[in-house]
C-alpha cells in the first residue's frame, strides 16, 4: 500500500534559564556527562576550615565564599564541540541570590577537595567562562565553557560573587540527582548511516534507574523517543527539573516524547507540555508525526480519547494516508499486547492498532509496564499474522522500578524485568534492527531484524 504524507517536523533548542549558554548542534555526536573529582568552598569567615565533605558550595560577598570545582575528561575523541556546566541550586533557605556567580577557569588542578582552606586556596586566574544572573533555590543553571574544556584532560572553574547575598549551590557530596556535571559533546561526526531510533518510556524518579539510562544514551546517536511516564509521580514542573532534566534532559534537544499517564496527574499535563514545548507536538494534544530517512514515525496519546472517529483516530488514519514513506512506526504509552502483572493490556488502544495495521505500519513500542517485552508480528486482535502484522515492544524500563510478569500472552517472544535499559533501533531502507541495551552491569539483552512490509 502506498503510503504519502505532507511531512511534518518540530524540533525545539534546550530551553535552560542560565545567562551564557548555547545549546549544541552537534545532535549526532556522542555526549558524556562527567561529575566533578573534587569540590569544596572557602569562607573568610573561617579561615582554616576546610568544607571538602559539605553537602553545599556557597558563593558569596560578605563574608566572601569561593567555590571550586574539578573534572578529569576522558574518552573524547575528535576534540570538544560543545562543554556545559550544569549546577544545581540548594533546596533551603537562603540558597537562592540576585547574583548566580562569575565563572573562570584555573590553572591549578592539583588541589584536594579535603586539604583546601581560606588561607591555602588556589588561585582563580584563567579567563571568564561566564556569569549567571538571579539564581532561585532548587533548580539547574548551565554556562558554556567551550572555550575552556577543549578535550581530554583535568580542568578546575572558579566560582565567584559580587554580592552580599550569596548562593548555595549542590556539591557532588549531595548526591548523583543534584551534583555539578560537565556534559562534553565530543566534535566527531559519524559517518553517514541509516537512522537511529532509540528509547524507553517509564523513566525518571527519584532513584538512580535514570541516571543508568541516560548514560547510555550519551553513546548512542540519533534520535530519541520516550514511551510515557517521563516524570514521576506526578508530572509536575518541579519532577521535570529535579528528576528528568539532570538525566536524560541532557538528551532533550533530540528527544521526541510521548505522554503517560503520570505526566498526566498534573491537570492537563502540563508540567510535559510545558517542559518539551513544541517537541511534544501541538499543546495539549499529544500526537503528531515526523519522518526519519525512510520511516514515517508518529507519536501519539493513550491518556485521550482513541476511539473510532475519535479526533486522534481520525487524525491518525489521514496522516497514514499521506505518507509516502515505505515503513512506519509508532509509539505511545499503553500497551495493547503485554504480559505484565501489574497492567493490563489496554484494550482502548486497539482503534490506533487497527488503524496502523490497515495502513501496513511495521512496529509499536509502547511502555507503561515497567519491563522489557518483545511480541511477534500481529494483527489487531493478537493473532499471529508474518504477512501483515505489526511487530510489538514493551519498552517500560527507562529507570523506574521494575514490575513482575503475570500470565504470559500469545506470540510473547522475549521479556526480561529487572534490567533498566534502552531499546534500539536503527532505521534501514525497507527493515530495522532492534538491541535491547542493558544498564552498565547487567548482561541481558535481545535483538534481530525485521524487514517492512
């Protein structure tokens, strides 16, 4: 079946609230966060103490507080494109300021974070990096410092404020969610290939499961795609900065998401719309579609109406029907074909199902389990259909914890719970290949090929 289609593309810049950033264009190229070897502040106030093992970096005029930070870079090959630091304001009172510090780099890299006091400080004499301006309590700031961090090697940032009324900042003794990081975007472009395709849904909340993904993500291209439940509990403003942002936000300016229905426990989900604006298509609606090499990819809502002739639904079935791309794809949040335990199969999905299979679509990923399940080809009702079918995936293990299986359904090929990971994909003329990538100590994975319809 021909398949045509008035293509259709948003794609969005980070949105941060920090006074000299630019976000990287290099989308394609690998990126690594690092976390700083040392830190700590000195206090005139308290001139031979040293604040190495505190949970808080202060900056301030009176009494006067520097900060010092240190990364060592490693595995960058092809030199820097882009170098962000990203520090995160401390959740009390007092920690925000009309002033968020000058940034400077400096030539003494071989102090200690526990040996360093007021009256042996290192001196901060290399070049401005930057400035942030009023800082409020509990949120991220970013400065490039491209300039400075140009490839492999240990760089020291002074941190400085000009005003009585300083800001406290998280030290990477407060935990791996809110500790300073250097996000390095490495300059080398990959050869020309075919798309990569790659994600998961159920993902960011207070633990570390996140973090673990994320990191994976920074060596894998492409393009990525969420399966709902991005934020935990409640999709609210303050989750996406203190859970999602730190993590796989670092990913967000190549990020096309779909929601779930945590995101939608804040009234109209506004907290997701809010927080990937034009990435998450037209606000408040949820679907919309976009193109990748030969693939057309639509992402749409399972927290709406999906019914036949529902708006989505309709809406679906004329954006199938204008593609001129010979494979499809789709992803959303409930899963129509699942084995778990704690979710049901959403049988309200069926219509979207139903409709991509009558326009000969070739994959759905889905999620809302929190697991890793992979279906053979099917047609809408579950039977097992290799002419026409639709290959299924259950991608829930973005980060959040890990649900059980309960009854195993038909044509269920592979799952695995309990390993957080990624789904890959890469996008050939008229196939794909899928990996399951595992977090970083785990060894369970899965892969193959099938080709397009």
């Amino acid at each position: 079946m021909s398949r045509r289609r008035a293509p259709i593309a948003v794609l969005s810049t980070v949105i941060v609230t920090a006074a000299t950033l630019t976000a990287s264009t290099a989308a394609h190229a690998a990126t690594t966060t690092f976390t700083p070897t040392a830190d700590t502040y000195v206090d005139n106030g308290s001139t031979g103490t040293n604040f190495g093992t505190s949970g808080q970096l202060g900056i301030d005029n009176s009494p006067v507080k520097r900060t010092f930070l240190k990364f060592t870079v490693s595995g960058i090959s092809g030199g820097v494109s882009n170098a962000k630091l990203r520090i995160h304001t401390d959740d009390v009172s007092g920690a925000e300021s009309p002033n968020g510090g000058t940034f400077r780099a400096m030539s003494n890299v071989s102090w200690t974070e526990t040996a360093v006091t007021w009256n042996n400080q290192p001196a901060i004499d290399g070049a401005t990096l930057g400035s942030i301006g009023s800082v409020v309590r509990n949120a991220w700031y970013e400065v490039d410092v491209s300039s400075y961090v140009t490839g492999n090697g240990t760089y020291s940032i002074g941190i400085t404020s000009s005003s009585s009324d300083g800001a406290d900042y998280d030290s990477r003794e407060s935990g791996s969610t809110t500790a300073p990081q250097l996000v390095v975007t490495d300059g080398t472009t990959p050869p020309p290939g075919d798309p990569v395709w790659v994600g998961a849904g159920d993902i960011a909340d207070s633990g570390s499961g996140d973090t673990a993904t994320a990191a994976l993500l920074d060596n894998i291209q492409g393009t990525v795609w969420t399966t709902g439940d991005n934020v935990y509990t409640n999709g609210t403003a303050s989750e996406f900065a203190n859970y999602y942002e730190p993590t796989w936000g670092r990913h967000k300016a190549r990020t096309k998401p779909s929601p779930g229905n945590h995101d939608y426990n804040t009234s109209g989900a506004t907290g997701y719309y809010n927080y990937f604006g034009a990435q998450a298509g037209p606000s408040g609606r949820g679907y919309y579609s976009y193109d990748l090499g030969n693939w057309h990819i639509v992402s749409l809502n399972s927290n709406i109406s999906m019914s036949a002739g529902s708006a989505q639904e309709q809406w679906l079935r004329q954006d199938l029907a204008a593609s001129t791309k010979p494979c499809t794809a789709a992803y959303w949040h409930h899963p129509l074909f699942t084995s778990g335990a704690n979710h049901a199969p959403s049988t309200a999905t069926r219509p979207l199902f139903q409709a991509l299979y009558d326009y000969n679509a070739d994959v759905v990923v889905t999620g809302h389990n929190h697991q890793y399940e992979r279906f053979a080809p099917q047609n809408p009702s579950g039977a097992l259909d290799n002419s026409r079918g639709i290959r299924s995936f259950v991608a829930g293990m973005g980060g959040a914890g890990a649900y059980g299986f309960g009854t195993i359904r038909p044509n269920s090929e592979a799952r695995n719970t309990g390993t957080r990971g990624v789904l890959k994909l890469t996008l050939h003329s008229n196939s794909f290949d899928w990996q399951f990538v595992p977090e970083a100590g785990k060894t369970y994975t899965d892969s193959g090929t099938t080709n397009c319809h």
